[in-house]
C-alpha cells in the first residue's frame, strides 16, 4: 500500500477521533453545566452550613460549660448550705438535749425539794400533834391543879370561916 492510500484512513480517523473528541468536550461541558456546578455549588452551600453548625455548636458548647459552672457553684453552694443547715440542726438539738437535761435535773430537784419539804411538814405534824398532846395533858393538868386549888381554896375559906 501506498502512503497515499493510507493517508485517507489516517485523516478519517482523525476527523473521527476530533469529532469525538468534540463530542466528548460537549459531554464534560453538559457534566460540568449540568451535574458539576450545582454539586459544586451544593457543596459550597454544605461547607457553609457545616461552618455555621461547627459554630452554633461551639457556641452551644460553651454556653453548656457556663451552665456547668454554674450548676456546679450551685451545687457547691447546696451542699454547704445542707452542711450549716445540718450544723444548725445538731446545734439547736444539742441546745434542747442540754435543756431537757437541766430541765430534768431541775425538776429532780424540785421533787427531792418536795419529798424533804413533805418529810418534814410530816415530821412538823408529828410534833405539832405531841406537842398538842402535851398542851392538851398540860391543859388537863393546869386544870386538875386549879380544880384541886380551887377546891383548897374553898378549904381554906371555910377553916378561915370556920375560925
């Protein structure tokens, strides 16, 4: 074969390969146009997204951190209030166990002062009452010695009399 004979091939398959190549520029303009941009685009407005999340949730998280903070003050600020409050509680029952004790001895007291006063009101009595008795036998025998003075008396009158 010819070199001219071959030349026509050659040329055909160029224009072919051009026109393929044609077609495939067409085919990646169309993808780009059709698919590329708006996958791109899409993206781009992902990546936005994505940033706004990563920062709605920075905020969120430090947001949570002063929540945390405070909830922690708050609970450190609990449990020394329930520390004093249960001090104070032990302080006031202390207070009233020391009074229900004096209170106690107090009135343990009162009643040995009562059974002592009632022993001697008893033992008062007891002596008032022999003293009553003795003033009742004096009483008596005051009046057997007047009775018997008396009737002396009389005696003596009537020997004076009788003289």
């Amino acid at each position: 074969m010819s070199e001219s004979q071959q030349n026509p091939p050659i040329v055909e398959r160029l224009d072919t390969v051009e026109g393929n190549v044609d077609q495939l520029r067409d085919a990646v303009n169309a993808l780009v146009t059709n698919f590329l941009q708006p996958l791109t685009q899409q993206s781009i407005e992902n990546q936005n997204s994505i940033a706004k999340l990563i920062e709605s949730n920075q905020q969120h998280q430090e947001q949570l951190e002063r929540h945390q903070d405070w909830l922690d003050e708050d609970r450190r600020d609990l449990n020394e209030a329930r520390d004093e409050f249960r001090q104070n509680i032990q302080i006031l029952l202390d207070d009233a166990r020391a009074d229900r004790k004096r209170a106690d001895d107090k009135f343990a007291e009162m009643q040995s002062e009562i059974r002592n006063n009632q022993r001697m009101l008893l033992s008062n009595q007891e002596k008032l009452d022999r003293n009553q008795q003795q003033l009742d036998h004096n009483q008596q025998q005051i009046e057997d010695t007047l009775s018997e003075v008396l009737s002396l008396s009389r005696r003596v009158v009537v020997v004076e009399d009788s003289r």
